[in-house]
C-alpha cells in the first residue's frame, strides 16, 4: 500500500507547477533578442535604457538582473552586470538589455539588491504603463536614475522612465530635463533641447525623408508643446523646385519611415543649411525648411 501512495506523491512533486509568469516571485526569464522568426511572431522586440541626470556620469556602476513585472508576474531580464552611466546631453541613453518579451501590460521595474562601491538599486512604478503587444515592432524603454550617497557607496535609483515605439531604421532621441540635449541624426540634421524644455522624460521618434526638395522631411514624435524652445539645424540634400522633372520623391508616413537613398543634385545647394526654432515638435515640410534657410555651413 505504501509503494502505490508513494509513486503518486512522487510524480506530483516532479509535475510542473503553473507558469511562472502567473505567479510573482517566479519571474519568467526572457531570452536575448535575436531578430529569429519566433521572436517576431510571438513577442515584442523590448530595448532598456539607461540614462543618469546633469553631472552624475560614473563609469562601470554594477546591476543586476531587472525585474519588469506586470498585473499578472514578473519578467526577468539579464544584464551584462556593469553599465556606463550618462546623462542625455547627445540624446543617447546605455543600453542594459535588448529582450524578445510576450504580450504584456509592464507597471513596476525593480533592480535588486546588489554588492558594489556604485550600483542601481530600487523600485520604479512607471509613470505611464508599458503595453507590449505583437503589433508593435519594437519598444524602446529609458529608465532615469539618480544618484544618492548611502554609506559611502554610490547608489543610483530609478526615478522616472519613458517609452517609445520604433521600427528598424528609427532614430531615437533621449531627453531628460536636467540636462541639455543636442542630437546629431542622419542627412546632417541636429535637434537641441534646452534643459527644463519639458517637465518629465521623454523619447522622440525622428523621421527624416528625401522628398526629392531641398531639404528633407521632418518628423518629430510626439507632437509636445515645448516649455523651453528648441532648435532644429538641418543641411541641404537635393535641388529644390520638386526635384528632376518637378516630381517629388513619395515620402514615407510617420516617424519611424526614412528615406535616405535618393538623388543629389546641386552641389552648391548642398552647402547651404536651414535652422529653425522649436516652440512644439512637429512635421516640419521641405517648404518650411527652404523659408528659414540660412547661411551656407562651413562643417
């Protein structure tokens, strides 16, 4: 009798439980993305970013694994244990983790608890929930840190976080609002935000198209009133007046579309440069670009 008890009892204790994402405290591990056809089909491609405030650069601050928990469990994603620590001043945040992640709504990151002269450490309710579905290519997330002298250790704490959606070719532009940001993009474009220019951090999608014009079309997302106005500087690509013929290259819709093959036309033209000042991002057409343009540059 007891030898029939006991196989039972066996088999239920090597029986898998239910999965881990259901239950918190047994987070899922998520693999590294790959681009495979798997990760495509059923997940969402989920970059994380680091990024510190105005004057807390630090090499080599150690990480550990990131939690990114949901409604229903947590996620956990590996890191490569060690990160450079920045501010946004080119636009760019490090990146800690590049994840294939199923469909889920993520409310909380956590960075546990670990050993080190400089580390991140704590909890973050994010301030807008992340929801990740198959229909977004791909997701980019910052997380801000501060950092905090705690017994003569460097402890950074996540205090704010942004999130923006991109596809393969999006130029992305990191902005926290302690710091000055000027962003060098593609067709020698740059976007400058002044400090304070906004009241929480946020990630532009740019999107730079040939129009077959003289200059490109611009796209910077989301649409935001600026507190602080900014300024837009972009070079010359093609021979004005529509292009050979008349006829406008087509140009791609929305922000993640770009378009940077395409003919050049006048070489003089090519010098010649327009800036605009930014009360709100926007499109910003080719005709508007022409109207502002200034001074032949020099670089």
């Amino acid at each position: 009798m007891l030898k029939r008890i006991a196989v039972p009892v066996l088999l239920l204790c090597l029986a898998p439980g239910p999965r881990a994402a259901d239950a918190p405290g047994r987070p899922v591990e998520l693999r590294n993305y790959t681009g495979a056809a798997q990760d495509r089909a059923a997940s969402t491609r989920l970059r994380i970013s680091i990024a510190g405030e105005a004057g807390q650069d630090r090499r080599a601050v150690r990480v550990g694994d990131l939690l990114l928990c949901a409604a229903a469990g947590c996620y956990r994603t590996r890191t490569d244990g060690k990160v450079d620590i920045a501010d946004t001043s080119a636009g760019k945040a490090a990146r800690i983790a590049d994840v294939a992640i199923p469909p889920a709504t993520i409310t909380d990151v956590h960075f546990p608890e670990v050993r080190g002269t400089a580390v991140i450490t704590g909890h973050l309710k994010l301030d807008t929930p992340l929801a990740l579905g198959r229909d977004t290519p791909g997701v980019e997330l910052m997380l801000a840190v501060r950092q905090r002298q705690q017994a003569g250790r460097a402890v950074y704490v996540p205090v704010a976080s942004a999130h923006m959606g991109f596809a393969d070719d999006s130029e992305l532009v990191h902005y926290l609002p302690s710091t000055r940001t000027r962003a060098r993009l593609s067709l020698g474009t740059r976007l400058t935000l002044p400090a304070r220019a906004l009241d929480r951090a946020q990630i532009f999608n740019v999107g730079i198209a040939r129009t077959g014009e003289l200059f490109p079309r611009v796209d910077i997302f989301p649409y935001l009133v600026l507190k602080q106005p900014g300024m837009f500087e972009v070079r010359a690509v093609g021979g004005g007046q529509g292009g050979q013929g008349g006829q406008a290259l087509a140009v791609p819709a929305g922000p993640a579309a770009h378009r940077h093959d395409g003919p050049t036309r006048d070489a003089g033209a090519m010098q010649r440069s327009a800036r605009m000042t930014l009360w709100r991002t926007a499109v910003i057409e080719p005709a508007e670009l022409e109207r502002s343009q200034s001074a032949p540059r020099q670089d």
